[in-house]
C-alpha cells in the first residue's frame, strides 16, 4: 500500500465519470495480519484518467460505481509510486453525487 509523498489541503474534491465498473477487493495485510477492503475504479475527470483507491472502514458499506456513473470524492492522498503518466492514481473517500431537488 503506497502513502501519500505529500501533505494535501483540506477540501480537494473530485467529480468524475466511471469508465468500468468498480471492484471490491477484500485481503489481509501483509505487516498487520489485520482484514482489509478496498475499492478500486477508474473514470474521467475532465481531460484526466484517474485511478482511485478507497479503504472501506469497518461498519460502512462499500460504494461501487457502474460504467458511465457519475462519482464524487473527497481526495485523501496521491499514489506516488504510480509509474503511468496518462493516469493520476489517487487515494479517496467516495460518496454519491447530491441531486438538488427540482420544484415546480
């Protein structure tokens, strides 16, 4: 599991659009010995591919995204041992985007 290289500020978001469906991958760690889960996905923000990791905390639901579902994020870390320079791999806290209500 990579770390983050460097300090982020508070409040970076993402909004994408997944380009696959996403992947629940359940493992022990290595060091610890202690389960893990994590989901993994690729979309399009903007011009960018981006990768996104999220650890899933105990006692939460895991949030997977289908092909050409619109995604949001809070950005917690960068990858910084992702070698591709096409895709920013980048570690998130996911949630659903808010649909205003519309009244008539």
């Amino acid at each position: 599991m990579s770390q983050p290289a460097t300090k982020l500020p508070p409040g970076i978001h993402l909004s994408a659009v997944s380009t696959q469906q996403f992947e629940l991958v359940v493992g022990v760690g290595a060091k610890t010995g202690k389960p893990y889960q994590k989901v993994v996905g690729r979309g399009v923000a903007g011009e960018k591919f981006v990768k996104i990791t999220e650890f899933v905390e105990p006692g939460h639901a895991p949030l997977i995204f289908g092909p050409g579902e619109t995604f949001e994020a809070e950005v917690t870390g960068v990858d910084s041992f992702e070698k591709g320079r096409e895709v920013v791999s980048l570690f998130v806290k996911l949630r659903r985007p808010v649909v205003a209500e519309v009244k008539k």
